[in-house]
C-alpha cells in the first residue's frame, strides 16, 4: 500500500513539473511572440505611411496555423485569380509550406520593401515570428503579340515586339535556343524605375563595346524614362547630330540577325523598340527582308533604297537652283514645258518649294493626329483638292507637284522612321542653300553633309565604316547583297571575338 | 584635336589624303599651263610624276629619322631655336597665301561660270565655314572627306568620252617638238598642280604603317599623275594650238562636248562638284598651317583655326588692283618651290650633326 501510494506521488510530482516546464516554455514563446507582433505592428504601420493615398494598395490580415499574417500587395499590377492560386489558397491551407515558395527579405530595409511593393510583388509579413517574404506575382494586363504596322514584310515571320519586356525576351530566346545569349538587367530612371536589360551573346560579343555601353547606361541620370528612345537619345555618341547613330526596331528577327552578328541589344520594360548598337550608315537602309529575298532582288531594293536617299535631297532642290540660277543647265524642250508650267505662278521658285514642302508637312503631321474616321476624308480633301486647286489657281506648278510627292515618297523608303524624318530635314537645308546660291549652295550643303556624317561615331565606332571596310566581306553585303553562300556572317564593325 | 587618342591614318588615308591635295584647281587650266610645249604636252604629266617621286625620296628620309616629329619639331631641332622658328614661320606664311591664291581662283570661276552677277561675299564665307568644319575634325576627318571625294569625282573622267570622240589622235605626234627653254617654262608653270605631296612631312607622325609610307605617297602621286595625263591627252587631241594657248580653263571646254539627254550643260554641275575637291586641298592645307601656330606658339587653342581663317579672307579682300595680286601670288609659287627642296638641305645638315656628334 505504501509503495504504490509512493509511486503515484512520484508520479505526480513528475507530471507536476512536465505542466510547469511546459507552462514555462509557453509564456517564453508567448512573450517573443508578443515582442514580434509589437514590431510587426511598428513596420507595418511605416508601410501604411508611406503608401498613404494608395488606394489600391491592399492589407489583408489572414488567420493560420502559423498565427496572423498581413498579406499586402498593389491591386492593379496583380491579377486577381493569381492571387488566389498563389497566396491565399496555399496560405490558408499549408501556411508552413510557403517558406519554400517565398524569398526572405530584410524588413527594416524600407527602400526596398517599398520599391518591391510597386512593382508588383506580394509580401506576407509572418507576425509571430517577426518574418517578411516575397512571391513574384506580377501580372499586369499586357498587349498580345501581333504583327508590326509600321515594320512589315511580305514574308518571314509576322511577330513583332510588345511593352512587356519579359514577353520580348522569350520572341528572342525562342529563336536564339543558346546558353550564351546574356542579358543584364539594370534599372534606371530615378522616378520611374524602369528596367532594362542589356542582351548579347557571350561568345561573339566585343568586351570594349559591353563595357563602354555600361559605363554609358550607369551615368545616365534623368527621372522618367517613357520610351527607349529617350534613353538612346542619352547615350549617343553625337546628341546634337540630326543622325541616328543606333537602330531601333520592333521585329525579332532582326534582332536576333544582329545578336549573332555580335551586336548588343538594349530592351526596355513598357517599350515596343529595342535598340541595337554599334550600326553603320548602311545599315540604316537594310530591311531583313533583303536577306529572305534572293539576291538580284535584294540588290535592286537596296540599291533604290540607298540612292532614294540622295534623290530626295536633292530633285527639289535641284529644281530650284536650276529654274533661279542655272536655267542653261536644262535641255531645251524640258525649259520650255517648266516655265509654260510657272508661267502663272507669282513666286520666286524657292518660295513655292517652301510652300508646297510645308503644306505636304502639315498634310502628313494632320493625318497622322487624326481619328480614323476623320483622316480618310481630310487626306482626300487635302491631298487632291488642295493640290489641283492650287496648281490651277497659279500657285504652284503642276511638275513641282509631280517633284514634290515622288520626293516626298522616296523619304519613306528607309525602315527606320528616325531615318526618313531626318532626311525630310535635310532636304529642307538643301532647298535653302540652293535657293541661296544655286547648284554652288547645294554642294558646299552636300560637303558639309558628307562632312558630318564622316565625323559620326556609333558606340566609338565610325559610323561610315564601309566607306573603308574594315573586311573586304563588308562590301558583300552593302549597298549590293551577294548571294547568301557569300556573305560571312560577322560584319567589321562588331569587331566580334575570333574562335 | 581628335580627342584623347592620337589620330592614326592607316593605307587608304595615306594614298587618298596625298592624292587629293595636289588635285585641286591646277588640273582646269592645266593645258594651258603646258602650252609652250604645243601638241607635245602630253607626256609632261608624267614627267612631273617622276620629278614629284624624286622629291619625295628625301622628305620621307628626313621624317623617317624623327619619326614622331612633324617638320616644324625638326626645323626647330636641327636649326635651333630662333631659325628654326622663323623657318616655320614662312612656311605658315607660304601655305596660307597659297591657300587664299587657291580659293581665290576658284570664286573667281565660279563668278565667271556658274554664278554670274552675284558678289562672292556670302559664298565666300559659306566656303570658309565649311572648310573651318572640316579642320576641326582633325586629320582623320579631312583624310576619310579626301576619300569620299575621290569617289565623288572620279566618275566625271567619263565625261571626256565624247572629247576623244571628236578629237584627233594625230594630234599626239611627233612626241618631242619642243626645246629646252620651253620646257622650263613649262615646267615651272605646270608643276604648281602638283604641289602637295610634301605635306606629308606634317602628318607623317600620324600613320600607321610608318615603314611603307613612301609606297603609299608614291600610290597616290601616280594616281593624280595617270588623271592628269588622260586629261591632257584628251584635251591635246580636242583642242587646237591657239585654243590650248588662249582659253583659260580649257578642261571646262572639253566637257561641253558632252551630250546628255537630260542635261545640257555639264560644266556647270562638274564646276560646283569640284567645290569638294577644293575643299579637300583647303582644309589639309589651313590643318597645317594650325599644325605650325600651335608648334610657334607652344599652345594648343581652338581660336587659331578662326584666326588663320580670318587672315585668308583678309587676303582676299584686300584693296589691291588685281595685277598685284597676282604678283604676290606668284612670288609666293617661287618661294613655294623653295619648300619643296627644303628637305634635302635638312638631310645635309642632319648628315653633319651626325658627324659631329660621332666624333
């Protein structure tokens, strides 16, 4: 009897001190778990502070096993069934298995966790023990994928870059499957934080060029970066130059044409163009298109091309010097038929070039402004009845018209548009100097654009390399495209690694 | 100048830059400079060739000692200081009178020509702003423009087809009909339009390949000798012996024999092109004699273009009865030719600072 009461009052007393250690252990997590809550509440509520006026920046409080977590997350950049699937379904069910999902994150780094926030990540701020994670949910509406309208081909591929940077980057990886093609990413633009990324391929690249452009993009200091352009217009070698010096496009394919050649592309995020660097003069005239054409076709095209440019700067102008200046230059019927064209025309030839130039601007500016519906009507209007009125009323003459819209088109040829705008202000140099001093002023105008371009550089480089090819190859694929057995593949100018 | 990294001119750069200052104005009136010699004339282009190869010999010889010393550096060097100095001196005074000489032939031209009853003032200027555009770029700038305008203007030798068309083979034979005094008369006027080859002596620390520098030099002279022979060979078998003696520009001629559908009178639009070669000679000539400011006064400054320009357009305005200024144009050809045997008086005393040292 002794002994068992004995062994029961043992008993007792060892359970007796389990409940205490066990009691004891609850009130020490009890009070770390109280001290945590206390500085979640403080963190939280700097949050709260800073994005005050978000409105559609969201707190919620869940209840798990894990204890409370406050989810919170911007509503606009996430769309509402990821959520869902992502968060709050794996939160509410298995609230100890999100730790191998989500990345930690320091939250007394406000910077950051702010900066996190509005660029579309979820944080799940863990009360109890004080934790802050991270899950990547950004999925902001973007446009689908569809053909270029301003960049189009009769053939090769339709597809044609969007704003979402990451969409553009797997139209690229698709088609260079190598582990070689790099891509940085960095970000800029200290109001808008914009990324961007910086892809080459490793292997052909020129380690000079990389640098330089880096160093270039990291001392770019300007606050809101809308479009590429903007950027590229920051980073050129010659801002004051009315030249493109780096190609912009919006078609993949040349993209990853110019990737292997051993050029490097900049994207940015929420802009359709990419940027390609360092191009040649040439290069400004090539459409990819030449490469899917066979090469008696791709020559004549480029050949148009290339010379359209010289021809649109120089037929008005070399209507007004002849007809001011030089009216000897002119054979003898071809006079005749110029001046019964003029005879009602009141103006000097240089100012009804002006006129007629800038209608044809004002036209083009007008069209591309209005609505759809309305621009029909009013590109009819202007285009044919402004033209036949005037030339009837004796404004201007009826060949200048004929001059005027054949150089007007042959500015369009180039695929780049920042190429056929500039050309549209050149002409306008040249139409002045020749009205100034006849065939003289447009040559001293010629020599101080030869002059110019000669002293272009595009990421150091010259920019009329051909003009001295670095390769005797270059020459293959300039102004003339040989057949494609021909071409070498890696141009001068990349100066790309030898294997 | 062209920033941070010394400019370097590789083959191509050499060959053209050399080809193109000597091709400037000389090659319009080239016949008529030739004319004592009558129907003969047509061999001296080449003569000139070896003449200019032969001059060569030592200035690539001299430079090739100092090698990254342009000649005003080894005036100084060999000469002293105060000789030295003023040696270059003249030099800067010759090249920027033979510079304005050469501009204010071809305003004049185009005044005749293409430009009548306009003042040259304005042009004038325009010509001056592009050219001091050009300098500013450095040497690089002025060789890779001396390219593009070789190219530009080569094509216009096709226009002397319908000169051989219409002229007379006969006209070349016999070959040697001429005497010595004719000859030199010959010669001393005719040389002036291969004057440029020697400013090589001042951009000879920028290229590349220094070794073969005398075998592009040579390239290029003879690339402007073989231009200056077809001319001259067309224009013998077009013009008569009073035509090739009395009308000035005589090349211009031979162009109007053209016929092209679409344009009546190519001469006009060959003379504005040649603006690009003018150009070319210019802009080498004022980038040496900035080259020879900058060594006179131990200072770089970007003002020194604009004030050797400023000079140029004093000279041609200046109030002087035109007789004069051709005079002093002339004078200055004389000392000109002087420049060119410079260098072998060089090589000599080069020779004898050596032998002094030595011993």
């Amino acid at each position: 009897m002794k002994k068992l009461g004995n062994l029961v009052r043992t008993k007792i007393r060892a359970s007796c001190k389990e409940t205490e250690q066990k009691e004891s252990k609850d009130s020490n997590t009890q009070e770390k778990n109280n001290i945590n809550n206390l500085q979640t509440e403080q963190t939280i509520n700097e949050i709260k502070k800073n994005l005050a006026r978000v409105n559609d920046f969201l707190f919620k409080k869940v209840v798990t096993e894990e204890g409370i977590v406050t989810v919170m997350y911007s509503n606009s950049l996430v769309e509402k069934m990821i959520m869902q699937v992502m968060v709050f379904i794996p939160l509410t069910n298995h609230a100890n298995q999100i730790h191998q999902v989500a990345e930690e994150i320091n939250p007394l780094d406000m910077k950051d966790v702010i900066l996190k926030i509005t660029s579309g990540q979820t944080l799940l701020y863990f009360h109890d023990k004080n934790v802050l994670l991270f899950i990547d949910t950004y999925s902001p509406p973007t446009r689908s994928i569809t053909s270029s309208e301003t960049e189009s081909t009769v053939i090769g591929s339709q597809d044609s870059f969007t704003e979402s940077m990451e969409a553009n980057l797997s139209l690229i990886r698709r088609r260079i499957r190598n582990p070689m093609l790099k891509n940085e990413n960095f970000v800029i633009g200290s109001e808008t934080n914009t990324n961007i990324s910086i892809v080459y391929m490793d292997t052909i690249v020129n380690n000079d060029y990389l640098d330089e452009l880096r160093t270039r993009i990291e001392r770019v200091d300007y606050p809101a970066f809308t479009d590429i352009s903007l950027l590229k217009q920051l980073i050129e070698d010659n801002p004051l130059s009315p030249f493109p010096q780096y190609y912009m496009t919006v078609r993949p394919d040349t993209i990853s044409d110019y990737l292997t050649d051993g050029r490097i592309v900049v994207l940015m995020d929420n802009s359709q163009a990419a940027l390609v660097c360092p191009v040649t003069f040439f290069e400004m005239f090539v459409s990819v298109e030449d490469y899917y054409n066979r090469w008696t076709t791709a020559s004549l095209l480029r050949m148009l091309r290339f010379f359209g440019f010289f021809l649109t700067i120089t037929i008005t102008p070399a209507y007004v010097s002849a007809l001011t200046f030089h009216p000897e230059i002119l054979p003898y019927e071809l006079l005749v038929n110029l001046q019964e064209s003029r005879s009602k025309v009141p103006f000097p030839p240089i100012f009804e070039v002006l006129f007629i130039e800038l209608i044809i601007e004002v036209l083009r500016e007008a069209g591309s402004r209005m609505p759809a519906k309305v621009g029909q009507t009013i590109g009819i209007v202007g285009g044919i009845v402004i033209g036949t009125a005037a030339v009837e009323a004796g404004l201007i003459s009826n060949i200048l018209v004929v001059l005027v819209a054949t150089s007007a088109l042959l500015s369009f040829l180039p695929p780049i548009f920042l190429m056929s705008n500039t050309s549209r202000f050149v002409r306008y140099i040249f139409i002045i100097s020749a009205g100034m001093y006849g065939l003289y002023g447009q040559m001293l105008a010629f020599a101080w654009l030869i002059a110019h371009l000669l002293s272009l550089k595009s990421l150091g480089t010259p920019f009329m390399t051909p003009i001295i090819p670095r390769k005797a190859t270059d020459l293959f694929d300039s102004v003339i495209r040989f057949p494609t057995a021909f071409l070498k593949r890696k141009m001068g100018i990349s100066k790309s690694q030898k294997k | 100048m062209s920033g941070k990294k010394s400019p370097v001119l590789n083959r191509f750069h050499v060959i053209f830059l050399t080809q193109n200052i000597m091709f400037g104005t000389g090659i319009l009136s080239l016949p008529q400079k030739l004319s004592s010699l009558g129907y003969s004339q047509a061999l001296f282009p080449l003569l000139f060739g070896v003449i200019a190869c032969l001059t060569l010999w030592p200035i690539i010889w001299i430079n090739s000692k100092y090698e990254n010393d342009n000649l005003f550096r080894i005036n100084e060097k060999l000469l002293g200081k105060w000789l030295g100095k003023s040696i270059n001196l003249l030099i800067v005074a010759v090249y920027i009178i033979f510079l304005s000489s050469v501009i204010n032939n071809y305003t004049t031209l185009i005044q005749t020509s293409a430009l009548p009853e306009q003042s040259m003032v304005v042009p004038l200027i325009m010509l001056l702003l592009v050219l001091v555009y050009i300098v500013n770029g450095g040497i690089t700038s002025i060789a890779r423009f001396c390219m593009m305008t070789f190219f530009l203007i080569f094509p216009t030798i096709f226009f002397l087809r319908w000169a051989i068309e219409k002229g007379e083979v006969t006209h070349l034979f016999p070959l040697f009909n001429f005497n010595g005094k004719e000859a030199l008369e010959a010669m001393k006027k005719g040389y002036l339009s291969m004057l440029g080859y020697e400013l090589i002596m001042f951009y000879y620390p920028y290229i590349a390949n220094k070794k073969k520098a005398f075998k592009y030099t040579t390239i290029g002279i003879w690339i402007t000798v073989l231009l200056y022979f077809i001319t001259v060979l067309v224009s013998v078998m077009y013009f008569s012996k009073w035509q090739l003696e009395n009308v000035e520009y005589s090349v211009l001629h031979l162009l109007k024999a053209g016929e092209l559908p679409f344009i009546e009178r190519i001469d006009i639009f060959v003379i504005t092109l040649w603006v690009l070669a003018i150009l070319a000679t210019a802009s080498a000539y004022l980038w040496t004699a900035k080259k020879g400011l900058e060594s006179l006064r131990n200072k770089k400054k970007s003002s020194h273009v604009y004030i050797l320009t400023l000079v140029v357009l004093l000279f041609e305005w200046m109030p002087l009865n035109p007789g004069f200024q051709e005079k002093f144009y002339e004078i200055n050809y004389n000392i000109y030719y002087g420049i060119l045997g410079w260098p072998i008086v060089l090589c000599v005393v080069h020779l004898l600072k050596k032998k002094r040292v030595r011993p």
